[in-house]
C-alpha cells in the first residue's frame, strides 16, 4: 500500500484528499491494532489462570454437592416400610432431577477443560450416585406392587409364581447390574 502512493506522490497523480487522508491514518491505525493483540496476548495467560482458579472451586462445589446427592440417596426414610410412600417419591424426583443438573454441569466442565487445554480433572457424578438411586427407586417401585399384590387381610399363604417371578427377576437384574457397575468403578478408578 505504501509503495502505491509513494508512486501516486512521485507522479503526481490526482487523488482525492479523502483518499489521501485516510491513507495517512492508516500506519497509526495499524500500529493500535498491533498494541491492542500484543496486549490481549499478554493478558491471555493471567485470564486463562484465573478461569482455571474458578473451574477448580466449581469442580470442588459440584463434588460437594455430588456428596450431598449420595447422603440423600441413602436416607433412611428410603429403607423404611413404614414411610409415606409419596414422600419417598418425592424424594427421588427431587434426587433424579439434582443427579440430572450435576452430570449437566459436570459435562460443562469437561468441555471447558477441553477446550481451554488446561489440566483435566476428573468431573464426574459417580455411577454409585446413580445407582444408589435406581436401588431406591427400585425399592418404592416393589413396595407399590407389593401393596398392590396384597389387600392386607389374613389369607391363606398361596404364592403365585407368575406375580413373584418378575419382581424376583427384576431384583437379581439389578443387583448384577450393580455388581458390573460396581467393577466397572473399580476398573476405571485404578487406571
């Protein structure tokens, strides 16, 4: 661009002055430019670190909260026959949609982690979490069938396969679901 009017000045060739003045901000504009990315690459690195300060306090609150989930999960009310059925309820919709927010945000942080290039830490809601909720809601689900299957008046004591099996099926399914996700943990944590 310089040489071109260098050459319109040597030859004296007419130009407009809007021209002419916008080419004599130029060199100054360019030089801003190049102070303004020297500058923000500079700062690159303090903002990167900062951030990663702030997604390492995030990640410890999520493992917090991820703590808070199993203690929940493991209420005792959960276990008790004796507990209203719609507060267990309730209490497990409140569990499935908080186990839901957290691996959300716990996938949030991997793609920052990612994408920033930074040191990854494992971020993760933990399969037991999970599991210790499916073994609840598994628990309510046969206490309702249960109930249903009985009218809680003495009768004479006649199983019908056909109703137990199931339910009996359904159980030991769950129980080597939790065995494999169990090894699975186990196999993943000492890698």
């Amino acid at each position: 661009m310089n040489a071109l009017y260098d050459l319109i000045e040597l030859y004296e060739v007419p130009t407009p002055p809007e021209d002419f003045a916008v080419y004599q901000s130029l060199g100054p504009s360019i030089t801003r430019v190049r102070n303004a990315i020297d500058k923000s690459l500079a700062e690159r690195d303090g903002n990167v670190d900062k951030f990663c300060v702030r997604l390492d306090k995030d990640i410890a609150e999520l493992s917090r909260e991820v703590k808070e989930v199993k203690q929940e999960a493991q209420n005792p009310m959960v276990l008790d026959s004796t507990s209203d059925p719609a507060k267990v309820k309730a209490l497990l919709v409140r569990l499935a949609e908080r186990i839901d927010e957290l691996e959300k945000r716990a996938f949030t942080f991997k793609s920052y982690q990612k994408n920033f290039k930074v040191s990854v830490v494992d971020v993760f809601v933990p399969s037991w979490v999970t599991i210790a909720y499916c073994v609840s809601v598994a628990l309510l689900s046969s206490r309702y069938k249960y109930s249903s299957l009985t009218d809680h008046k003495p009768v004479d004591f006649q199983i019908d396969n056909s109703d137990i099996f199931p339910m009996i099926h359904c159980f030991g399914a769950l129980c080597r679901w939790r065995l494999q996700s169990l090894t699975l943990w186990r196999r993943l944590r000492q890698r």
